[in-house]
C-alpha cells in the first residue's frame, strides 16, 4: 500500500503521459513541482508552509529564470526593482545613522525566523555568514562581497553631510530591500520581509558608515 | 586527568596569532579534519544498523534480510550509489531512507508515517538513521550511478532542479543561494558547487555523516531537513517526494563521484 | 546495558597498535538543557586494557573527554592472536568490557 501522499489532477494525468518517450513540458513540470511542494513541506512552530508556498513575485520570477539558466529579461528585473523600490520604509524619525557597537553585534548574529528559534527573542542580520566587515573577524563568508572599509572607499568622512546623502540612502535601501537595485541578488530583503526592526537596521548601517566603526580603521 | 586526550596541533591552532590567522586558519581546520578521520564514531552506528537488518523486529516479529533496496531482495552492496531510483513495488522514485521505511512497514508491520514523525536521533527514527549508515558504508568507496532510463527517475530530476532553485521563506533563499557557485563559503565553511559533481567525497557523496560538533549521525534526509531550516522554509516531511526529487538532482549531477559515506564532519 | 565498543587491533612489527571507539554520551556536567537546568555528569571515569589477559594500561578520565570518545595505543610485545580486553567504569558505576583478537 502506498502511504505516501498522492499526487492529484494534472501530477497524475502528466505522470501517465511519462510512459511516453517524452517529458512532460515546462509548465507541466512547473506544476507537478508545485504540487509536490504543497504536499512535501509542512508548518512547524512558528514557520508557516505559507513562506513557500506563497511566496511572492520576485522569488517566482527568478526561481524560473536560476531553473532555466536564462537571465531574466531586462523589462521584467527592471519592474522587480522598482515594485521593491517602491516598498521600502526610510527611517521614520529621519536617521539612518545607528549604533555600531550594536550593529556588529546584529551583524555576527544568526539568530532567527527558524522554526528551532525562539519567536521571542530578537533576529540577527546573518552578515558575517556572506560578508566581511570588521578585519578583526576572521570567520566571514565569501558569498557576497567584502564590506570591509565600506564607507572609507566610498568617501564618507562625515555621514550626514549632504554630499554622502546618495551613499547613506542607498546603504540603507540595500539593507532594507536588496532586490531594489537587483532584482535576483542572492541577499536578503532584511527590512521588508521583517529579519530585522528599523532600528536593526539603522544600527547596521552605523556599522558600515560611520567613520568610527572598525569597518572603516 | 592522567591521560590527554587533546591532540597538540590542535592547542597549537587554538593559539594561533590573529595577524597570522587568516592565511592558517583554512589550513588548521584542515588540519584538524584530518585528525578527525582515525575512529570515525560512524563505525558504532553502522555496527549497530547491521544488527538491526538482521534482527527480527516489529508486529510481525521480521527481520530485514529480504528487503529489496533496488538490486533485489537483501543485496547490500552496491545499492547505495544506485539511489534514489524507481522501484515497480510502490510505483515510485525512492531514495534509502524511504526504502528502508517500505520494507519495515511491509515486512515487519511498523508504521511509517509514525516513524517519519519521530524526531531525528531517537526512536526507530534512530534505527533508520542506522541502518542507513550500514547500507551506505557497504558502498564506500563506489562511484554515483543513479539510473535515469525511467520516465519518472527523469521527471524527478527536472522537479529536484526547479526545487534545487526555489527561492522562499523569509530570506529568499534557494539551495543555489548557497550551492550555486564555485569556490564560496559561509563563514569559515567551504560551499560545494552543486549543479554538477563537485568531486569525490563531497556533497551528495559525503553523507550519511557523522558530526563531530554535536555528536550526532546524520543521513542525508536530516543534511536536506537542516539545510531547510537554516533556509527559513518550513518542514520538508520526512522521506517526503520534494527531499526524494531534489536528492535525484544532486545525485545524478554526482555520477562517477566516489562515496566516502559514513564520513566524518566537524 | 551500554552499545558495544568497536575495537580494531593489529599487530605492527614487535608491537600491536590498538584503536578502540567507545559509544558513551559522555555528559561533562556543566551543560544546561533548554529549561535552564544543568545536564547531570555521566562520563566514563576509569578505562583498563588487559593483553592476554594481564593488565598492560590503566587510565583515569574526566569530563574534558568528548562523547563516543577513540582511544588510542600501542602494545610492545603483542602478535597476532592474542586478545585484547578493553574495560570502562562510568562515574554512576556502570561498567562495559569488550575483547578483540590482534590481527
């Protein structure tokens, strides 16, 4: 007797097919694959299957465009960017410029949003896990690029001069919603899918501009 | 204590200087990963799996010795290269641990479903855990063979590589987030580029594995089940068809990687 | 009673090298579980290795030790045949002795 669960409708009808020669098409496969995701994963704790199973537009577009091995067409990374653009919070009280004392300590934490992790407690950025920040730390990734002098390279001696408005807004639209400047980037949209508070974030960005941060020695 | 058991190179990497650190700190892990190899904890689970196969167990008081895991009825060697394959008994793609869940349930009358709901380290969870670390050693050393002459062992293969990019969850990752690109790393741990075979002994080829850090035996369902927790997706099911699919992808782009399960890992 | 120990002895010229893997939890005692309360100590305190039935090494361990811990170790004068016996007491009293044939 087969306990597993069934696939249903159009899964069964293009499994039938599959005694065929041929594949099923890509959007026959598209489905069956959605299909086995509904029936494959489960809510735990507070993890809803709703994370996945309804994840949004950006996710779906460049899922299909990593499957097939073409990049997105231009037109539709463009609408991406700019729909995420559009989504962004800017500090409510008008500061971008945090603590980053505090911000290395987010930026080392990993913590959160996993269904082993305590709802209560709070989320960390997951930075060291991709980027090189401070050089003191010498566990970073490499899956995005070096942060390292992040705000030295890019001239900011004094964050909130008007001519490091540019920086400092794109800094925090980065870390807030990554896709906003590219639309498939492998980072995280921190702020807009609810990682980290707006005071996190602000904190992070300290991190990266202040010209005290051991990011910029 | 009279006798110490903390190797020296060890201490000598613990005191390694920070200026110095960066270039050595690859090199001393490899170091200490290679000191690891010699009594690998993975020999008491395998032990332990082969009693179990041969014991008799269960409702219907059976063991496992006729359980076809894909080369017919009790062949060990050999079949854990071969897998996930198709099987006609059940009318689909199954990988080791979902074989091992059919035969206990059709000859010895446990509950699969009961089982699969069992936390990974205890129960009969634990024995599947075992029993897999035993099939698997009895293929060490072997190449990557999965079949994909069945239709369906090729539609897996095509859902394992859209799940292989499915982004989601809170951080929008995929798989390929982090095993889509040669020569990347999180934080210190180095990434296998998963797309095709990364080589022998790595990936798809280095697990069931036991690790060092935590002192637990892992197969490859729980590697793919922690992988999506730290993805921020929710539960993939045990042995569900999405972990089936998706080790048919990696494990037709490991063909011809030699497996060193049951590895050990820090 | 506690899971076998794998034992693997193998004479290596005028001596055998012994390697042996214990399957212990090996609790130091100074972990605390999710509630916040101290995992109580259960660690392997005294090991005794006999060749051919005389003891040869005798060893005193502490919580410092990792789980299913590998000990390691040669014995001169050891062939190919003789037994090894390898005997472990753990700090609540319970006990586990194996034996291997040198090959």
């Amino acid at each position: 007797m087969n306990t597993k669960t069934r696939l249903t409708g159009l899964a069964v009808a293009a499994l039938a097919l599959v005694g065929c020669a041929n594949l099923p098409s890509v959007a026959e496969l598209n489905q069956i694959t959605d299909q086995m995701v509904k029936a494959s994963f489960r809510t735990q704790a507070h993890v809803n299957v709703e994370r996945l199973t309804q994840t949004d537009d950006t996710n779906r577009l460049c899922s299909e465009a990593d499957a097939s091995g073409q990049p997105l067409d231009e037109k539709v990374a463009k609408a991406i960017e700019e729909t995420n653009l559009k989504a962004i919070r800017w500090p409510s009280n008008g500061q971008f410029i945090g603590d980053w004392k505090r911000g290395e300590t987010i930026a080392q934490s990993g913590r959160g949003l996993t269904w082993t992790d305590d709802p209560k407690m709070a989320n960390g950025g997951n930075c060291y896990n991709c980027h090189q920040m401070d050089k003191a730390e010498i566990s970073y990734g490499t899956i995005g690029p070096s942060l390292y002098n992040y705000g030295k390279i890019r001239g900011v001696s004094d964050p909130s001069s008007a001519a490091s408005k540019p920086i400092v807004e794109y800094t925090w639209g980065k870390i807030w919603n990554a896709k906003a400047y590219n639309a498939c980037s492998n980072m995280p949209r921190a702020g807009h899918m609810g990682i980290l508070t707006e005071a996190q974030v602000r904190d992070i960005v300290g991190l990266l501009l202040d010209p005290k941060s051991p990011v910029n020695q | 204590m009279r006798q110490a058991l903390i190797p020296v190179a060890l201490a000598m990497v613990l005191g390694a200087s920070p200026v110095l650190a960066q270039k050595t700190a690859s090199q001393g892990i490899d170091e200490y990963r290679a000191m690891l190899q010699d009594g690998n904890p993975a020999d008491l689970f395998e032990a332990k799996g082969e009693d179990l196969w041969k014991q008799k167990r269960g409702p219907k008081n059976a063991s496992l010795e006729a359980c076809d895991l894909g080369q017919g009825p009790g062949v060990i060697k050999g079949v854990f290269v071969s897998l996930p394959k198709y099987f006609a008994d059940t009318g689909k793609v199954q990988d080791l641990e979902s074989r091992l869940l059919t035969c206990m349930q059709t000859l010895q009358g446990f509950d699969p479903q009961a089982i699969a709901k069992t936390s990974f380290g205890s129960g009969e969870m634990a024995n599947v855990t075992a029993m897999a670390t035993w099939v698997a050693a009895e293929s060490k050393g072997m190449k990557f063979n999965l079949s994909q002459s069945h239709a369906q062992e090729r539609v897996m293969y095509e859902v394992g590589k859209r799940l292989f990019f499915m982004r989601g969850g809170t951080h929008d990752f995929s798989c390929a987030s982090c095993h889509g690109e040669e020569g990347k790393r999180i934080r210190l741990q180095d990434l296998p580029l998963l797309t095709k075979n990364p080589g022998d002994g790595i990936g798809f080829a280095a697990w069931p594995a036991y690790r060092v850090s935590n002192g637990q035996m892992w197969g490859m369902q729980q590697r793919l089940n922690d992988c999506y927790r730290q993805q921020r997706f929710p539960f993939p099911g045990f042995a569900s068809d999405a972990t089936v699919a998706l080790s048919v992808y990696l494990g037709v782009n490991a063909q011809g990687a030699a497996s060193i399960a049951p590895a050990i890992k820090r | 009673m506690a899971d076998p120990m794998r034992i693997r002895a193998q004479a290596s010229g005028d001596k055998a090298i012994v390697r042996v893997l214990m399957s212990h939890e090996m609790e130091s005692g100074q972990r605390k579980d999710a509630a916040g309360k101290i995992v109580p100590a259960w660690f392997i305190q005294e090991i005794t290795a006999s060749h051919n039935g005389k003891v040869v090494m005798t060893s005193e361990w502490g919580p410092a030790v990792s789980k299913n811990p590998f000990l390691q170790f040669s014995v001169k004068g050891a062939k190919a045949g003789d037994k090894v016996s390898i005997k472990w007491v753990d700090n609540r009293g319970a006990t586990r002795t194996d034996e291997a044939t040198i090959s």
